[in-house]
C-alpha cells in the first residue's frame, strides 16, 4: 500500500484549544485514518514550518478523503501530503522510465527523436 507522509499546522483556534484542554489528539487522527482504510505509522509534532508530521499507509483515494475530513475541521491548515516509495519501488519506477522513454517525444523535438 501507498504510504504518505502529511505535514500541516494548527490554527491559532486549535492550539487555543489544546492549551485549555491539553489531549493526547494520536488515537482521534488514528481513528480517522483507519475509518478513511488506512494505518497510523507515526505521529510526530515539529518545530520550524510546520506543526505536526505525520505517517501513514492507505490508498490514494482515503488519504485523499481523510485530508478532506481533517481540513474541513477548521483545526488544521497548509496540509501538504507527499507520497513516500521505497528505494526498490524506486529502483522499478526508473526501470519502466526506461522502457517508455524510448516511445517519447520531447516537446519540440524532430520527429523520431526520443530522450
């Protein structure tokens, strides 16, 4: 299964919020990831641009609906959720870019003429 790596911020109502009701918020995201068909591998609060750092492994379209639900919440802003693959997912992604750059034409490019 794909796995995602989200970083994001609270908003000022957010961290108010915590502050008045300090909790543990790992079991609720835990939760709306699982809901979403999906698993919580990390949970991590940073420092520097972003807030919060998170892990996770499910299929494109939960992911896509568990940042919907988490952003519709008002609690969090500026996700920014990137697809993390291995260096042997890697290694098989470059080995098809090999065989399919023989069948491209670059933008501008004499005809027959390929990477």
């Amino acid at each position: 299964m794909p796995l995602f790596i989200t970083q994001g911020r609270f908003t000022t109502q957010a961290v108010r919020g915590m502050m008045a009701t300090p909790e543990n918020r790992e079991e609720a995201l835990r939760e709306l990831i699982e809901a979403s068909g999906g698993t919580l591998r990390g949970y991590y609060f940073t420092f520097g641009e972003y807030d919060f750092l998170t892990i996770s492994e499910g299929s494109v379209e939960g992911m896509a609906s568990g940042l919907i639900v988490g952003a519709a919440t008002g609690a969090v802003t500026d996700l920014r959720t990137s697809l993390a693959m291995s260096a042997h997912e890697m290694q098989d992604a470059f080995s098809a870019a090999s065989k399919v750059t023989e069948r491209f034409k670059p933008a501008g490019a004499p005809r027959g003429s390929a990477l």
